[in-house]
C-alpha cells in the first residue's frame, strides 16, 4: 500500500499558544462607539449584514456588559468560562436586543452560549406560562447535550428545562397537562415535537424564544417538511428567530430568511470553513485495503493517540471495521443508529470517561457533539459533502485547543477533492497545486453523491473464504484442545481408580 501524504496545515503547537493570546488581547476593553466596533470585528474578523449602518449593535467584550443575573455570572465563573468568544460577542447582544439571528461559526467556536445564555437572561426566573424557550437540534445526543449545558447555567435559579426524548415522550405527553406549566425551556430533535404538535399535546403558544441549532441540516430534506410545522406552531406575534451552525449553504441560508423577520446574519471568520487549530492532512489510500493498512501503519507508529474518532459512511461499514480493530487487540467501539439509545448513551460516557479510546462513527456524531481532548478525527471514508467534512473534524480542535484530522481518499474519491482541498487551504493548510487545479465537481454531481454515498468495498483484509477457513481451522484446533483435556481427564481418572485398587488389595 502507498500511503501519501498530499495536504497538511502549516499550525504548530507553539502557534496555538500565540492565537490564544490574539483572542484575549481585546476583551477586556469595552466598545463604545462604531469606530471602536468596526476595529474589534474587524480584528475578531466578525462580519455583520442586515443591521443599520449608523446603527450597529455593538458587540460585548465581557460577559457582565451583556447579563445582569447573579446566577449567570457566578455559574459562568464556576465552569471556567473567562470571556466571551468571537461568536458570543456578537451573538449574545443580538439576541438580547431581540433580534432575528442567522449566525455561523466554526465548530467548537462556543455557539450553544451564545444562545444558552441570553434565553436564560431573558427568561430571569420560572414562570407558570408554558414554554417561552423552544431549542431544537437534528440529533439526540446533540439535544442532550445543549439540555447539559442548560442544566449549568440555571444552577442556583429557578428556571427549569425540559428534555423531550422518545424514552420519555409517552409519559411526559400523557402528562401534558400537568406539566404545562412546569417548565420554561424545551429541548428536542424536530419528529419527537412534530408528532406531540399533531396529536394536540404540547402547546407553543407562549414562545418567544426558538433557536434552531445546526440549521443547515434542518432546513435540508428530511427535515424541512418537520422545522416548518415547529416553526408555524410558535404562534406568538413576537416570536424571535435564532438559526446556528457551523456551515451554512447558500441555498439554505435563502431558505431561512424566508421564515425570518430582517434577520441579522453574522459570520465569524470565513463561511464554510474550519478552524486554523486543527492540522488537516489529506492521505491517498489507492484502495479501499489501503486504508486499513494506513491505520495499522498508525497504531504501528504510536500516532493514535486517545481518544480517537473514526468516521465512516455507513452502519455496515462501521460494524466491519469495529470487527478488524477489535482483531487488533485496540480499545474500540462503534456508535451508530442501529444501536439502542441505552447503548449509545453508554457509549458516549464511556468515550468521554476513558474507557473507549478509539470510537467509529457514521454521521450521527458529526454535529455539534463536543468531547472534550479528542486529539485525532479520521475520515476512514471520504466525507459527502463539504459541510459533512468540516463538521466531522470540528469534534477536534474545540474550544481553543490544538487538534489533528486525517481524511483517507482512494481512486474513486479523487474527483470530489478539490472541494475539501480549498477548505483546507482557506483555514491556513498547505495543499499541493494539482489539487487545486483539479476539475470541481458539477452541482448534480455533489448532489448525487450527498444523498449516496461512493459505492465500496466491505471493510476486510482477509476474503470471507479466507476467514471461513481460518475460522475452521481455529475451531479445529479448539475441538482438538477440548479432546486433549478429557483424554488426560479421563486418563487421571483411571490412574486413580488402579491406585486405589492396589492400596486396598493390600489391605487384604
């Protein structure tokens, strides 16, 4: 196998430490007029359209410039959270000054705040008039994990968060009436509140606040049709509007704005692409075989250090290369949505606490999900889409920390390349030349291979009448192990019974 190495990023280590300290320079320093506004954004490279240009809504460069409530800034000072980033700078005031918000930002670059914490603002305390606060997200784990981060902030308050999960639908929905006014905030994926919607038994009525988190995926196939129903239940006249995600497509930002009142867009950094904290390389496997031989290379050389995430474009191809690395002897387990949820939750405590070091994933964990230290993300498969790709290695390189991903690329992925070629060189990497000049690949060509993935080879090194045989011959041996043993048993036995003979013969 020809491994290759045909991408990388320029970041060091030591740079990390220097970008840290650019971020920090500036936030203590209040801004007070546009002059001084246009400076940060500029220098943060935030990039704010829809607002008044006399006008703009000056960005906060501390946490207590934004939010009055004592709990707030004690739980904020508690879980470590210093100053605001790029995005909560702008985002926080935004949302406060109750306007619609369609924000991207760069994975791991602090989005779930800078909303968390102007709803809780907003909201100040429980109140007994339903839901006011509506969060949704495309995936389980991601809602739970905004329902966590929830769960901090409102330590020491009365407000109180509700997670709608399909373990607890039934119960909660039967209790709906009870429970109507028992809370303030909801948090759930889109089917979960479309069918409580249908069946009459959730109100959104009272909701002021609906913030969609990961907002290209919901505005995609699959789940437009669902955001639209949640989107029309929220019948309050002064309902406000928050859109959040890492990426966000041309078409799918049109299609937002159709469902916002003058929203106000803000990017932070350059649309569509990664952090400069991760180092991306770009791997040529030649085959599909190429690539497993790339990981044993890897484990070989001491490069995977945990914890590790391995992405891969299918269910199936998941559980066959979970089978070969557990052939290895590695730490490793497979997450994906064939699995019961009790599993999956397992799972990911078990990858956050230790005892998995390598998890293999499809596409259920690209979004949103923060593990804190992942040091390494691989594309064991080629990612489908741009967004895909950058959205899988932002669960490395996360709140300011320094992280590596490595996409694997075959024959066949070649013409899809240069997609992934400019990301990487937009967000600093060095890319060879002839990537770039590569032909990119036409609309319906991207489209195609979105909806289905490059047809591949199963995930094996061995043919199935190899591991037939090798399965055969262990189990022979196995069988032969098992016939020694009674035979020595057995030849024990009869050892024994002709001692006893003997002793009791001469008795006689």
């Amino acid at each position: 196998m020809l491994s290759i190495l045909t991408g990388g990023s320029n970041i060091k280590r030591t740079e990390v430490k220097s970008l840290k300290r650019k971020r920090d320079e500036h936030v203590h320093a209040a801004v007070s007029t546009t002059a001084e506004c246009t400076a940060l954004r500029k220098k943060l490279r935030i990039n704010v359209t829809g607002e008044k240009e006399d006008e703009p809504i000056l960005p906060v460069t501390s946490f207590s410039e934004a939010l009055s409530g004592p709990f707030l800034i004690k739980n904020l000072k508690n879980f470590g959270y210093e100053s605001p980033t790029a995005v909560q700078m702008q985002a926080i005031p935004l949302i406060l000054g109750k306007h619609d918000l369609l924000a991207c930002a760069s994975t791991g670059s602090g989005k779930t705040l800078a909303f968390v914490l102007p709803i809780l603002e907003i909201l100040k305390e429980h109140k007994s008039d339903g839901y006011r606060a509506v969060v949704i997200s495309p995936t389980r784990e991601l809602a739970t994990q905004i329902y966590r981060q929830f769960r901090k902030m409102t330590e020491g308050n009365s407000i109180k968060v509700n997670l709608l999960t399909k373990s607890n639908a039934i119960i909660q929905l039967e209790k709906q009436t009870e429970l109507a006014s028992a809370y303030d905030v909801l948090i759930t994926t889109p089917l979960r509140l479309v069918n409580a919607i249908k069946e009459e038994k959730i109100d959104l009525s009272h909701v002021r606040q609906l913030v969609l988190d990961e907002a290209d995926r919901l505005f995609e196939d699959g789940f437009v049709e669902q955001t639209d129903e949640i989107l029309a239940a929220c019948t309050h006249k002064k309902v406000k509007k928050a859109l959040f995600s890492a990426t966000l497509p041309s078409g799918v930002e049109q299609l937002a704005k159709t469902v916002m009142k003058k929203p106000i867009r803000v990017i932070v950094g350059v649309k569509d692409t990664a952090t400069n904290l991760i180092e991306q390389k770009l791997i040529f496997s030649g085959t599909e075989d190429g690539k497993l031989m790339a990981i044993r290379q890897m484990v070989k050389e001491g490069a995977l250090v945990p914890p590790v995430l391995i992405f891969v474009q299918s269910i199936e191809r998941a559980k066959e290369l979970h089978t070969e690395l557990v052939e290895e002897g590695l730490n490793v387990d497979a997450i994906h949505s064939d699995r019961p949820q009790a599993q999956r939750d397992e799972i990911i405590r078990k990858f956050r606490n230790g005892s998995i070091w390598i998890l293999i994933a499809t596409e259920l964990l690209s979004r949103g999900i923060d593990f804190q230290g992942v040091s390494l993300v691989i594309n064991y498969d080629f990612p489908q889409s741009i967004q895909s790709y950058i959205h899988r290695i932002g669960r490395t390189g996360r709140a300011g920390n320094y992280g590596k991903a490595v996409t694997f690329f075959s024959k066949e992925d070649t013409k899809y390349l240069k997609s992934v070629a400019n990301v990487i060189k937009s967000s600093g990497g060095d890319v060879p030349q002839w990537m770039l000049d590569l032909k990119a690949p036409s609309k319906n060509a991207k489209q195609a291979l979105k909806k289905k993935p490059v047809d591949r080879k199963p995930i094996a090194t061995k043919s199935h009448h190899d591991k037939m045989k090798e399965a055969h011959k262990k189990d022979m041996i196995r069988q032969s192990v098992i016939k020694k043993k009674a035979a020595k048993s057995k030849s024990g036995e009869d050892k024994s019974d002709s001692d006893e003979s003997e002793i009791f013969t001469g008795f006689d």
